[in-house]
C-alpha cells in the first residue's frame, strides 16, 4: 500500500461524484457512501430493483469460492484485483479462517477504499499476511510486480477480479488484462471472475441509467464474452453460470444477470 496518512488520502475523495465502490458498498447495506452515489444507486435501481440482490449474490459467490479454493484445493495465496469497499466476510478473513497462515495481496486505488486498508489489515491472523497495493488493473505488470513482495510465486495463487471488469470499454483490453495476470501466475493457480451480463432488458437500461447519473459507465459482456476470459483454463464445476448458480448451497438464490466461475491454470 503507498505510504500516505489516512488525510492525504481522505483529501483525495470526491463526495459529490458518484463512484462505483461506494454505489456498491450502498447496495449491499454499507454505510460508506454520499448522497451523489445513493442517487446514482437509486436512479439504476428504480428500474432494475434487482441490483440490490445481485451485489448481495456477487459477495455470497465471493465467499463460496473463495472457501472453495482454500478448504478444497489447498489455495493459501489470493490476489484480489479491485478489492472495493469491506461489506460481509473479505477475501482475507474467509482464507485465513481455513489456512491461517494464508497471504492476500488486494488491489484497489480508490482513495476511499484506502482509506479502509488499514482498518482490515489489523485483523489478519499472526500466522498470515495481508496487504494492500494502491494499484490500476490497467498496469498488471505493476501489480505483478508489487505483488512478488508478498506472494510465492512458485506456488498456486487465486487470482480474483470480482465484478470490477465491467469498467472497461473495451473488451480486448479487459481480455488483455486477465491474461497478462494469469500468464504472471504459476501452473495450479486459479481465476475467479464474475461480471454483469448483458441477458435483460433491465439490466441493460439499468446500465444507461449508471452512465446517466456521472458515475463511470458500466459495460454489460454476454456470457459468451465471459467465457472467452477463462480460454486455455480449466473450469472447475460447474463452470460459467450464474453466480447463484455456482454451488449455492444453502444461500441458494434466483439466478441474476451476472456470471461467473473458477478455473484452473494447467
């Protein structure tokens, strides 16, 4: 994480533009958010109400994979890619409460979400490390780089990139980034991605209407799009589905317009 006072970074945030981690963090019940990206929230949910269940969805399949990959496949290292505002269970409290001595690397440079980095980090576990890159996913060489410094690179690392891609126009640059990451890691490691998808007509003006409100746009991908993020991998069951599709258990929920799945680099 950059060496900057918690004022430094707090001076950085704008509360009267609407921004995505906070519109976010407003959906699934946080308290970090202005007035602007409440508007924003509420302008995208007056016509696709169902963005409330989906940021809920979109951390409940964060919370199964990741448990997944730790608990089943023995993962004891995450590089979690636009980590956004803390809500529920995080990245690194669901690794080390099955392997304490697990590493987590998050990224993220929204100076809100800073600002929050030193609060978690105080509750890793002794045996643990977890740390915070102030970083773009449009430099992954960057991140890849800082990373090294805390992450085995020898051995299996989960590489995450949860619902943060849909900021990106265009689709060969979004494809670029996760390869040029999962080239980085070593055979063993996993990818763990979900995005909204473009499969309603609601979804698809609640996208409009984010765009509307001064918040950056959102870029709905088919799952087809979805699916080309995971080429030359191999998916763990049950694949790119649904999120709440993907091993629900018992938070079984009604499928939303956002994929996702797991998949094993060779």
């Amino acid at each position: 994480m950059a060496d900057e006072t918690r004022g430094d970074l707090a001076a950085k945030i704008d509360s009267g533009v609407p921004h995505a981690a906070r519109i976010w963090n407003y959906w699934m019940g946080g308290k970090d958010h202005f007035e602007a990206d409440r508007a924003a929230g509420d302008a995208v949910a007056a016509v696709y109400p169902e963005i409330v269940t989906m940021a809920n969805q979109s951390r409940r399949f964060l919370i199964r994979a990741v448990g997944q990959l730790a608990a089943e496949a023995g993962v004891r290292q995450f590089l979690d890619i636009g980590t956004g505002l803390p809500t529920m269970q995080n990245t690194h409290e669901i690794a080390q409460g099955i392997h304490p001595d697990a590493r987590i690397v998050y990224v993220d440079n929204d100076p809100m979400v800073l600002v929050h980095a030193r609060a978690l980090l105080r509750n890793t576990t002794p045996e643990g490390v977890t740390t915070y890159i102030d970083g773009d996913y449009h430099e992954p060489e960057l991140i890849i780089s800082d990373a090294r410094n805390v992450l085995d690179f020898t051995k299996p690392i989960g590489v995450m990139f949860m619902g943060v891609l849909g900021y990106v126009e265009d689709f060969d640059v979004l494809l670029s980034i996760v390869r040029r990451v999962m080239d980085a890691v070593p055979s063993g490691s996993y990818l763990v991605l979900w995005d909204g998808s473009d499969t309603g007509d609601a979804v698809n003006e609640g996208s409009a209407k984010l765009a509307e409100s001064g918040a950056v746009p959102y870029y709905l991908r088919s799952p087809k799009q979805l699916a080309e993020c995971f080429a030359g991998l191999e998916p763990v069951e049950p694949g790119l589905v649904p999120i709440a599709d993907w091993r629900p258990g018992d938070d079984a929920d009604e499928p939303i317009d956002a994929y996702g799945a797991v998949a094993r680099k060779p």
